[in-house]
C-alpha cells in the first residue's frame, strides 16, 4: 500500500544534518520543563495499588497506537537519531515536528507534517476522499489506506491495531478482577471488548454510571485533534487516575445548574434548545500517568468526555480536572508569566482557586450549547470539520466565563471577580505558546485579537497589560453569541474566516511570547511517570 511505503521512506532518511543546531535544541527541550507526577498511594487499598502497573502497561499500548496515528513506523525514527536530545525531543513530539510551533520539522529531509497526519494517505486530496463512495470513510474510528491498485479503502482501529488491543482488553479484564467497586469492573470489561469492536458508546454510558470509585482510566479514541484535514478521526490515549475525593465534594454542586446556564447563554433561544444531560458530574484527581494523544506537545489539565452527542444528551458528561497537574503547571508557568506581563496593581488577583475553577468552567462549558447543528448539516462535529475543534475549545473558554459571571450574580460563587478576568488574561498568553497546531493556541489567539479589538485589555507603557472589566465581560458575552452561532448554523466558512482573521499571532503578541521565552518561561511540562515514580 502506498502510504506504507511512504512511512518506509520516512524511516530510512539519513538523519546526519539537523534543521537546528544544538544550542537550538537545548532551547526546544527548554520550552518544557519536568514534572513527577505521584499520588499518595499509601490511601489505596492493595488491590488498588496492583491495579495501576497493569492500567499503566495498558497506557503504554495507546502511546505505540498514537505514534503509528501522528506520524508511523516509531522505531525506524527513533533509531535514526544518534542524538540523544534529538531523540528525546522527538519522543516528546510523538514525530519531527515541534508540536509547539506550529508542528514545523526540525530533522532536516522531513517535510511539512501531512494535515491529516497518518490516518489518510499522504498523497489524497480532499476531492478524493469526497468522491470516494466507502462506507465508514468519515467513521471516528477507521484509517484510510490504498488497496492494490490504488484505490482508497477503509481499515477499522480494530484491524490496524488487533494485537494491541487484543493485549490492552486482556490487561483490562485483569484490572477488572481486582476491581472492589462494583461500576468501575463493569466499566473495565466493557472496556475491553469496545476495544475488540470499536463500538465505545456502551461502556461510555457505563463510565458515566460509576461514581464511587477511587481509581478510574480514560482510554481508547477518544480526542479528533490530531486529523487537521478533516477533524474525523481519534486518537489513542490513556489517563490512569486517582480521585481526590475531598475536592470533588467540592464541586459536586455545579452540576445542578447546568439547564440553567443553558437557558442563559447570550443567544437566540434557537441555539439553546438542546438540554443538558441530567448525569453531569464535576471531579478533582491526582492523574498518575499520560500516554498517547494527551501526552504529546502541550498536556492536558481537565477534560470532559465522553465525546459521542448521543451520550451527552441522553446522560451528560464527566468533567475531570487533573489537580496536581493542573497546580504543576500554574507554579511552574501561569505566575512567572503573570510577573512579566500583568500588570503590577493587578498582579494579586492572580490565583489558584482561579485558574482551577476557570479551568473547571471550561470542562463544564462543553456540555453547553449546541451539539448538532439547527439547520439538518448534521453533528457540529462533522459540519465544522477541521474547524470544529478550535471553534469548540474557544467556546468552552469563553463560555466558562460566562458561567462564573452567572454563578456569581447567583451568589453561588463570592470570589472577587478580579481573580477570575485577570488569571483567565494571563491564561490566554500561557495557552496561545501551544501554537497554532494545537485547537486550543487557535483558540486562544481568536480570543486574544478579539478581546484586544474590544478594548478588553489594554497595554501599559511598561509592557504590562491590564484588565478592563466591565469590556472585558461585554467581550464575554459578544464572542460567546458568535461562536454558539457559527456552530448552530454548521457555519463552515464563517468559522474558517474567524480562524484565519483571528486566529494569528500578532507582531505585538509575538513580541510578548519573545519576552517569555526570553526570560526561559517554560511553555509546558513533559512528565516523569510510571511505577518507579509512584513508588510501586
């Protein structure tokens, strides 16, 4: 098949001129800086503490399957590089390109990264693919290859990968056994066979039916941010976890309010017409291991799943937010960047509590909204294409402000709302350094330049900036209505223009990521993980 062929040329290029120099390396490796990532195991049962080596030996699978999506063959790459911190910086990358600026190469005679990394040929156009009259084509579950001849055709995950997942559902079942909560075994066993199937919509409503277990895992497909062509198809990853129950009493009462923020989004009542599923649950853990999808470039803090709409309506959603990760990256990266940049009278209503409830906002967010479009173009999901994820993860941004501000009208939340503007400002410059390969750096510039034109900020003579906030929340308001709309409608090129007006970084904003990096801000944290660093 023709694209095996060209992941074989791939491997076999001679790496002996690099892109970089080594001083640049140093810097690329420098934009991230190391975190172990621990629990207190000694809270676990012993059973539990067996459980995790077999869900961290599953993670590991969903990273061999990542790599064959992002980029191929990962032993012919990784043992063409003679470099060690070539090497390392690759294995970061999952491939050859800088995941964070931009997915540029920086191994010299590889090119561009294909928009459709590996799940379609190399050489396929668009027209191709849309004339090609193959059921499953646009499945989130399937690649698309070349037969004999040359024709497209369609392998299931579960052909491509039936080794692999044969191993990762057995590991599951052997988790299953030593499971002590009565939802998370029969979460596990489904599990396990939606890997064999590729059929996840039945252990998805079993995931969201658990709700007293200390350990869970997100694995499988899950996440279409790798397929920037057409935003189709998922990627392995895997989460192994540990909840902080105590937090997550904390937070069990927003889930409540959920119809209620839907009724008060800032648009016409026929884009507020679905309802929120009535299952939505708010949780705080320590995540004890990354592999995959979420583990490459910039790591994720929070997520909210499951993805499939039909599961969001019927039952809602869990939203998770990775606390230790989360508190790694607001010490380490969130207040250096606030000293260099907020404004020094302002500088104070730079919080955790903040940053962790927007980021818990965000999660929440996404149940919100619209899911499938008002006018028959199906899934916003499909409509928006590969539009669909930047538009989604701005909407979640900005609609977990708008939340916050309901919320605080209610008195259900007393912080000053200084803390949540101005943690929520330096948010932007923190996340925008993802670059725009990734749907949230899109995101976050769109937001940048649209705040900036509604004078939501503005800049001080000495280069710190400041938050207006009465703007600051009109601006809310404004570009929640836009982007809520634009998915509505299934507004492909409306979102398209969004993205390429908006979603661009600046000469001011550009000189501004010039002044962190710098003053050697990291952009993000690459972690030490794994049975030795849990002590297991």
């Amino acid at each position: 098949m023709r694209i095996l062929i060209a992941v074989a040329l791939v491997g076999v290029v001679h790496f002996s001129a690099w892109a970089d120099d080594p001083v640049d390396i140093d810097a690329r490796i420098g934009k991230y800086v190391s975190v172990d990532l621990t629990t207190d195991v000694t809270r676990l049962t012993a059973k539990q503490r067996r459980m995790i080596p077999l869900l961290i030996d599953a993670a590991k699978i969903m990273d061999e399957c990542f790599w064959y999506e992002a980029y191929g063959d990962r032993e012919q790459l990784l043992s063409s590089i003679d470099e060690p911190k070539l090497r390392r910086f690759a294995e970061i990358n999952y491939g050859p390109w800088d995941r964070l600026d931009g997915n540029r190469p920086f191994i010299d005679s590889v090119g561009p990264k294909p928009a459709g990394a590996n799940f379609y040929p190399e050489d396929m156009t668009k027209e191709e693919f849309e004339q090609a009259e193959l059921s499953g084509k646009d499945s989130l579950y399937t690649f698309l290859r070349r037969d004999e001849a040359g024709a497209l055709k369609v392998v299931p995950y579960r052909e491509q990968f039936a080794p692999q997942m044969k191993l990762a559902s057995e590991l599951l079942r052997r988790a299953a056994d030593l499971a002590e909560d009565a939802g998370l075994r029969r979460y596990l066993l489904l599990r396990a066979e939606a890997l064999l199937t590729d059929d996840y919509q039945v252990s998805d409503m079993a995931w969201l039916d658990m709700h007293d277990n200390t350990i869970d895992v997100v694995i499988g497909p899950i996440e279409n941010y790798e397929d920037q062509l057409y935003g189709y198809k998922t990627a392995h990853e895997c989460y192994v976890l540990v909840k902080d129950k105590q937090w997550s009493d904390r937070l069990k009462k927003y889930a409540k309010f959920l119809p209620d923020l839907q009724s008060s989004l800032p648009v016409p009542d026929k884009y507020k017409q679905e309802k929120p599923g009535t299952d939505t649950e708010l949780n705080a853990y320590d995540v004890i291991y990354y592999g995959g999808d979420c583990n490459a470039g910039s790591k994720t803090i929070a997520i909210n799943l499951p993805n499939d709409e039909q599961v969001q309506l019927q039952k809602g959603t869990r939203r998770l937010q990775l606390k230790n990760a989360m508190r790694a990256k607001f010490d380490k990266i969130l207040l250096p960047i606030a000293d260099e940049l907020i404004a020094g009278d302002q500088r104070k209503h730079i919080t955790f509590d903040a940053f962790f409830s927007n980021t818990m906002f965000h999660e929440v967010a996404h149940g919100l909204g619209i899911k499938n479009t008002i006018n028959d173009r199906g899934p916003v999901r499909t409509a928006l294409k590969e539009h669909a994820g930047a538009i989604e993860e701005g909407k979640a941004d900005i609609l977990g402000l708008h939340m916050i501000n309901q919320l605080r009208e209610q008195g259900e939340i007393t912080a000053d709302l200084n803390d949540f503007y101005v943690t929520f400002m330096a948010g932007i410059f923190r996340s925008v350094r993802f670059g725009a390969s990734s749907a949230h750096g899109k995101a976050n510039m769109i937001r940048f330049n649209f705040f900036r034109d509604a004078g939501a900020f503005e800049r001080d003579a000495d280069g710190k900036y400041r938050v207006n906030v009465d703007r600051f929340r009109q601006a809310t308001e404004d570009l929640s209505s836009l982007l809520l709309q634009l998915q509505g409608e299934g507004d492909y090129e409306g979102a398209a223009r969004l993205v390429r007006e908006k979603g661009v970084i600046g000469p001011q904003l550009q000189s501004e990521l010039d002044r962190l990096s710098d003053r050697g801000i990291p952009v993000d944290v690459v972690f030490r993980q794994g049975v030795d660093s849990l002590g297991l």
